[in-house]
C-alpha cells in the first residue's frame, strides 16, 4: 500500500528541523548552509521525502540523522550541492600547468601526482589529462590524475564521462575531435564521451574533505577550485594545513578566482601567481 502524499503541513520545515539540518551538513561534510538557503533545502528535502514515500519532514530528519541514515546522509549531501563545472574553466590555470608547472615537473624525471579534489562531474581531470597530453605527451605514463568528490552519485557521472552538449562548454573543436567520441544511441542525441586516453589517466574516489583522510604519496599539484567556498574559516584553515601536508616541498595548490589561503598560512602555501600557491622547499 503506497504512502500518502505529503501535505504542505508536513512539508512545513521548522526552525529546529533547519538547525538540526544544518548541523548534519556541517559535522558531515564542513558546508555551511546559511539562513538564506532555508527556502532552497526545503524544496530539495522535499523531493527526497516523496522518493523515500516519508509521510513527513519530520520522519526524514529521525532517519538522516540515525545510526542507519549514512547512505541517506549523503545523498543529502548530494541534493543540496551545486556541481557547476565545465572543461578549462579558469584557464589561467591550465596555462600555468602547461608553460611551468609540467615542463618543470619533467626534469625531475619520476612518478608525478596530481589531485582534483572536488572533481563534480569529471571535466576538471580530463581537463588536467588533455593539457598533458597536448603539452608533454611522453610525460602521461608518469601521471597518476586522482579525481575525489563526496558525492558518489555525481563520482559515477565523471567516471561514465558522458556528457551531453550543455555540459561541453569550454571544449575546442580539436579536443572534441581528439578526445572524444559520439554516443551512439537516439537517446544519446549530442553527448560525447571521453576516450580511453582520457580515462585510463585518471583515478576517482569518494572523499570526504571533512573527515580523516591521508594521502599514501605526496601530490604535486592539488586543484581544489571553487569548493572552499561552501566551508567556514576554521574548516579552511584545517584544510589548507591538509593540503600542505599532501604536497611536495615546491608543489602547487591552484584555487578558485574568489578563494584566497591567509596571509597568516602563507608560511604553509606561499603565494606564486593569480590563486596559485605553492608549498615552499
């Protein structure tokens, strides 16, 4: 017998309901919810409620918030993150990888690590694998590419690499041509789909920036673009004491264009371009 529909008395969210919320994203994943985003859970909450067929907020917050909920929690976690992303975004970037960072990685002459942590759907990595593949293609069976995301559902998207044509923005007509093949399928109407060139580079796991986590060898470069944004000051300062000790002495952490580390951890990851830091030697 199917579950009644959820009325808008039970779909009512309720101050505490908000704070007990909140606070579940805030211990869970660092991401801070403010005030103003009440209206925006409530809508997406709503939504989990009517495919779980809860009769009530009320019934989903004793479930998300149990010993049982940690699969709920996050997909959660999903319903309330935007993954805006797109392939060379803050190209800067992609520039300073292929003029510097790569060529001087090369003389070295070893195995080299790159993380995109907070990899949403999987155009920043294969970003990553083209310019290494365009610049220094002898270079690409020394790289290992880790792509990490809290988000399992969005980390089975960047692995399937499928996108469809208003998910190509910032692709060039020589990398789709290169890189990419048609979907066959008249479902599939437009999408493409990355090449064994591009996946065979790159890693993906499920990371939680929030919780415990080590790295097994030191990164050389850390993309971390447009994901601190969501955390407090204290949760940033924890990671960027993280990220350095995830890099090489010399190695790179790359930013968002509205993300900054403090002048006062600038002894951790010293300054070295337009949001590009670097762990001093």
């Amino acid at each position: 017998m199917s579950r009644p529909m959820l009325s808008s008395a039970d779909a009512t969210l309720s101050d505490q309901d908000f704070d007990q919320l909140r606070q579940i994203i805030y211990s869970y994943a660092g991401i801070v919810i403010g005030p103003e985003k009440r209206s925006m859970m409530r809508a997406r909450l709503q939504k989990r409620v009517t495919a779980l067929q809860l009769g009530s907020m009320a019934e989903y917050l004793k479930l998300v918030s149990g010993a049982l909920g940690a699969t709920e929690r996050e997909k959660f976690i999903s319903s309330l993150t935007t993954n805006v992303t797109s392939f060379f975004r803050e190209s800067h970037h992609f520039t300073l990888l292929a003029q510097t960072i790569l060529p001087e990685l090369a003389a070295e002459d070893r195995k080299i690590s790159i993380w995109s942590a907070g990899c949403s759907s999987g155009q920043e990595p294969y970003s990553i694998a083209m310019t290494i593949l365009d610049q220094l293609p002898a270079l690409a069976s020394s790289i290992r590419i880790t792509a990490s995301d809290i988000d399992t559902n969005i980390l089975q998207k960047a692995k399937d690499a499928i996108y469809k044509p208003g998910e190509l923005t910032g692709l060039r007509p020589e990398h789709r041509a290169r890189y990419f093949q048609p979907v066959r399928g008249a479902a599939h109407s437009g999408e493409l789909q990355a090449n064994s060139s591009l996946t065979s580079m790159v890693d993906f796991r499920q990371i939680n920036l929030n919780a415990h986590w080590q790295v097994t060898q030191p990164h050389d470069v850390i993309f971390f673009r447009n994901v601190a944004i969501y955390f407090d000051a204290n949760t940033q300062r924890s990671l960027w004491r993280k990220f350095h000790s995830a890099l090489r002495p010399g190695g790179w952490l790359l930013l968002g264009h509205s993300e900054r580390v403090p002048t006062d951890q600038h002894d951790l990851l010293c300054p070295s371009g337009i949001t590009a830091y670097r762990r001093p030697n």
